[in-house]
C-alpha cells in the first residue's frame, strides 16, 4: 500500500477521534506514523507536533466562532507549560529511541484507563494559580517530550483545576495544546530531525477533514460508547508498543 493511501486512512482514524471525542485523537498519531509509516520515534514525535498543532488550531476556529474559549484563562494556563514544552522538547534529541516509544505506551496505557473510569460530578472549588501551573507546566512537558496534545489531560485539568464548564474546556484546551505545540515545535527547530513532508502534508489534511465527520458522529453515537472503544484501542496500541520496545 502507498505512502499516501497510508498517511491519508491514518489521519482520517485520527480526526475521526478528535471529532468525536474532542481530545486525545492524537495519542493515535505517533505509532500510527512509526508502525504505518516507518518513521523513527524522535521523527513521530516532531511530525506529531505538526499534526497536532495543524488540526487543534483548525479546531479552536471553530469553537471560537461558537464562543467556547475562554481566552484569557488558556493563555495564562498556556503560559505555564511554554518553557517546560520547549525545554522538554529539546531534549528529545538526546534521548534513546526506546525510551520514547517506551514512555509513549505508558502514557496511552494511562489515558486508556482514564477513559474507562466513569466520570463524576466536580463539586465548586476555588481556583489555586500554584496548581493551576503546576498542571500547565505538566501538560507542556507531555506535549513537548511525546508530540502528543494532551487533550485527554488538558480537558479535565481546566474544569477541575480553573471551573471551566466541559464545552468551554473542550474549546480552551486547544487553545493550550497549539501554544505548546509550537513551543516544541520551536525548540526541535535546527536539530536534524527527518520531516518527511509527503507523510505528514496527506496525514494533516486528512486530519483536519475528518475531525468535522467525528462531530457528527458524536452526535449519532453514545460518547460513553466511543469513549470506551477509543479506550480500548488505545490499550491495545500500547501493549504492542510495550511488547516491540522490550522484544
């Protein structure tokens, strides 16, 4: 099967997710590119960062237009993870390439069974600006050493830590994950690294396509249902990564 075929049916899996879930499509994106695709893992994570950042700044138009972000609460809470992405992602050229993928799958196993945990109920709670950066700083360091959004990591810190209602979240994570997508991105600027541009270019495009269909079928389909399969696929995914890393 063709590259193109390849980077067009991965991303459009990808966006499918992203649009029906709102976050954590990009989990998907890295060992889509390193099985699928054959990129290494340092060349995943950086062509990651592009996808993400392409399909969240896509997204975060859209909620915009329907008055979903709360644009001072995402820039300050953006603010804190700016250095920590940077630094974090600098830092991925020094590392081996089993440690990536390694860390990789733990962090999909985590998000996987994050899923899978029913949901409850937050009680009101005033807003802490120490936690409140210590939880951007974190998610900066997840977006810039794995090439991942952190969606499945942003939406629930912003309505736990800061009260955002969920729809609103939904909106201002992206606002979160594309200011540190481009600090990562900025600090792997120069390091060598492969862009292979005829992966990434059809996987974005895809991407970003098919986020508006995983909206509409949101809205056909049971979010606990599609929650739960994406769980699963994503367990999957991470105990083949476990098991290729320590073959």
């Amino acid at each position: 099967m063709s590259v193109l075929i390849l980077a067009l049916a991965a991303g459009a899996v990808v966006g499918l997710a992203l649009g029906a879930l709102g976050g954590g499509g990009s989990v998907l994106a890295v060992p889509a590119l390193i099985y699928l695709l054959g990129l290494t893992p340092a060349a995943a994570t950086t062509a990651s960062l592009i996808i993400v950042t392409v399909t969240s700044a896509t997204g975060l138009v859209a909620h915009a237009r329907d008055g979903n972000v709360a644009w001072l609460t995402g820039a300050l809470f953006a603010a804190a993870g700016i250095i920590p992405a940077f630094l974090a992602g600098a830092a991925t050229a020094h590392l081996p390439q089993t440690a990536l993928t390694a860390t990789f799958a733990v962090l999909a196993a985590l998000a996987a069974l994050r899923m899978l945990r029913p949901a409850t109920a937050e009680a009101p709670h005033e807003v802490r600006p120490v936690k409140a950066a210590a939880v951007g700083g974190g998610l900066g360091v997840v977006t810039g050493f794995l090439g991942v959004g952190g969606g499945f990591l942003a939406v629930p810190a912003l309505v736990s830590v800061l009260g955002l209602r969920m729809r609103q979240a939904a909106g201002t994570s992206l606002l979160v994950i594309s200011i540190n997508s481009l600090a990562a991105l900025a600090a792997r600027a120069g390091t060598g690294g492969e862009l292979r541009w005829e992966v990434i270019g059809p996987f974005a495009a895809a991407a970003v396509l098919a986020a508006w269909d995983g909206k509409r079928l949101a809205m056909k389909v049971s979010g606990g249902a599609l929650q739960r399969i994406f769980a699963f696929v994503l367990l999957a995914v991470a105990a083949l990564m476990l098991a290729d890393t320590f073959a």
